[in-house]
C-alpha cells in the first residue's frame, strides 16, 4: 500500500479518536464539586482514563474518592480514586469484584452527596455482577453465545440487563438519595443511553451527559482529512462482511476525490467450525478488499476506536489497489481466509495492520473509504 496514502489514513483514525480523547471531552462536561462526598465510580474502555481527567480538572483541595474499573491494559494513572482492572469482552471473576466493589463505594450516601458514574463501551463485561438466583458462569456462557450470534450490540445489551444486578438502571437505584451525573461515551448505534454499557445509571429523568459519540469523531475526521468527505452515519450495523461489499460498490460508483467516512458496529457471525483470527473491522476490509479486485484509486481504513479490534493487538487495519496482488504473491487465498473468519491471518503477513496500542476511549468504529 501506497506510503504516503496510508499515512494519510492513519491520521484521519487519529483525528476521530483524539475528538473523544477523555482530556479533552470530559472536563467541559463535569458538574462542579458537592458540599458532601463527592464519590466518583465507573466502568468501560475509557474509564480510568475519564477518572484521570476529571480529578485533574478539579483543583486539588476537592475531596474525591471512589473507584472505576476498565479493560485489562487500558489503565491510567489516578492520584485519589482507585482503578480495577477485569475481562472483555467475557467478564472473569475480576468483573464481579469490581462491581461489587463499585456497589460497596455508594452504599450508606445521603442528600448533600454526589456521585459521578463514568461509563464507557465495555462496562457491560467489565462490571458484571449476576442478578439474584444466577451465577458468574451462567453470564460467562450466555456472553460467550452473544459474541458468536451476529446480534446487534442493542440486543446483546437488552439481554445483559436481564441477568445483571446492576445494569439497567440498578446502579443508579443504589445510589440514592445522593445526586448522581453520569459522563458517558458512546460505542452504540444511535446513542441510547439505556444501551451503552448497558445503562447502568440510566433511569427516566436522569442527570445524563453524553460527552463524546461516534458522530463527533466523525466530524472530526472529516475537518481534518483535507480533501471533500461525506458522513454515511454512524451507525452502520449489519454482517461485516456484506456490509464489506456494500461499502465496495458505492467506492466503485462515487467520483473521487472524496472521503466517505463512517461508524457503528458490524456483526461477525461465527459458524460451528473452527475459525481463524481478527476482529469485525478487518473481515469488513478483507470483504471490501475482494469484491475491489484491485480497483485503482480506492483505498480504505476501518480500525476499532479503542485500539483493539476483537481480541487481538491491531485497531484494525488497512487495503489499498495491490492489496489482493501482494497477497497472491505471498500465497494468501483471500476467499478462504474469509470463510474461515481468519481476516488478521491475511493482514498480518502483508504488514497492513492498523496498531495503536490501546486508546484510552471508545466511539465504535471508524471507516474511511478514499477515493482519489
């Protein structure tokens, strides 16, 4: 893939994660500091790096406590409130502790207290505490059935909040009689707050503020891209792999020079075979690639906002014209690396993963289609 072009990519990806960079998004959005304890909780990809934010954004002298738990390696340095580490996208036995830990820090809170719940895409798995008569396997297993069925992310968390003791709403009852604002970051389509992170402080009438979304990292993008860019939405959901050659045919019939950027979460349905490695925004690429059949002048990125796309070390990656020509040279057989959901088997080999290292946030996904 051409150097310069790829770099140009890489730094769209850039200017739509930095848009929702928790520094940024999270002091304009904080409520002043209580007379009372002022306890700070939450969950999510983006938590501990939303906690560092808000205790720098406050002066000094403001009693802070509380505790957040984020995604193992996602961690980031805090001076008053202490930051857990669990699972995802399966909880373990740390997600559990966290959230019972998190119950612990808002129990006995009166009035004149306040608490701020940060929530991020992830807290479903990173804080999961079993609804009464169920146990931590039981979610494990209905987890691990959700993330092979293709479901929409909506469905996936509609599901959760049945088997959870603090999603839907059921954190935010413990918190009372105390004020609670929740800051929150957006992963899901549309914005639903019952649904990111399956809605934990969500209730009817609630003190919610969505500090950064899919939308805006898209917008940001498209000022910083340099060229004309068009938004297709941000919330695009469907198989990756059919939305793969859907986003093909509109890069073969738009007149370049244009950007068409978009976000949302596709599905990768997992058959009962045995299947290879990658996450959702490669086997999009790796769909889009092979319908392309080397088209000139089409290059793509699609890459995971939170730097990890499924469960391995790359945000996603990237395919230009001589994609599938270098791959053939190599002795890839695109069409069955496909089939076999194995899309990191084919990028890694031609050096055209996207690596970030964990971004601290998480608006969902970020597609760029350039068309020169």
């Amino acid at each position: 893939m051409e150097h310069d072009t790829a770099n140009r990519l890489r730094a769209i990806f850039q200017a739509a994660v930095a848009a929702a960079n928790p520094a940024v998004c999270v002091p304009a959005n904080l409520p002043p500091p209580g007379g009372g304890r002022n306890v700070v909780i939450g969950a999510g990809k983006a938590a501990a790096a939303m906690a560092a934010a808000l205790e720098n954004a406050w002066p000094e002298s403001v009693a802070v406590e509380g505790v957040v738990v984020t995604r193992y390696g996602h961690a980031a340095p805090t001076r008053k409130i202490r930051v857990l580490q669990a699972a995802h996208p399966v909880p373990d036995a740390a997600s559990e502790a966290a959230a019972r830990e998190i119950m612990a820090a808002v129990r006995g809170l009166g009035p004149r207290d306040q608490v701020i719940a940060l929530i991020s895409g992830g807290a479903s798995a990173l804080m999961a505490l079993p609804a009464p008569g169920l146990r931590l396997e039981d979610k494990i297993l209905v987890n691990k059935a959700l993330l092979a069925s293709g479901a929409p992310i909506g469905t996936m968390n509609r599901i959760r909040r049945q088997l959870s003791a603090v999603k839907g709403g059921k954190l935010a009852a413990a918190c009372a009689p105390a004020r609670l604002v929740t800051l929150a970051i957006s992963d899901v389509p549309g914005d639903d707050p019952a649904v990111i992170g399956s809605g934990p402080t969500w209730v009817e009438g609630a003190d919610f503020r969505l500090v950064a979304t899919p939308m805006m990292a898209l917008r940001a993008a498209a000022a910083a891209c340099g060229m004309k860019a068009e938004i297709l939405g941000d919330a695009l959901e469907g198989e990756a792999a059919v939305l793969g050659r859907e986003m093909a045919a509109r890069a073969l019939a738009a007149r370049g020079p244009v950007l068409l950027l978009s976000g949302g979460e596709t599905s990768v349905t997992l058959g009962a075979g045995k299947t290879g490695r990658g996450g959702r925004n490669m086997e999009f690429l790796l769909s889009m690639a092979i319908a392309l059949d080397g088209a000139a002048h089409i290059f793509a990125l699609a890459g995971d906002s939170d730097g990890i796309d499924g469960t391995e070390e790359a945000a996603g990656a990237m395919i230009g014209p001589d994609t599938l020509a270098r791959a053939r040279g190599l002795g890839l057989d695109a069409a069955a690396l496909l089939a076999a959901h194995d899309s990191y088997g084919f990028f890694r080999p031609l050096g055209d993963l996207l690596i970030t290292g964990p971004t601290l946030t998480n608006v969902n996904d970020i597609r760029a289609v350039m068309i020169l």
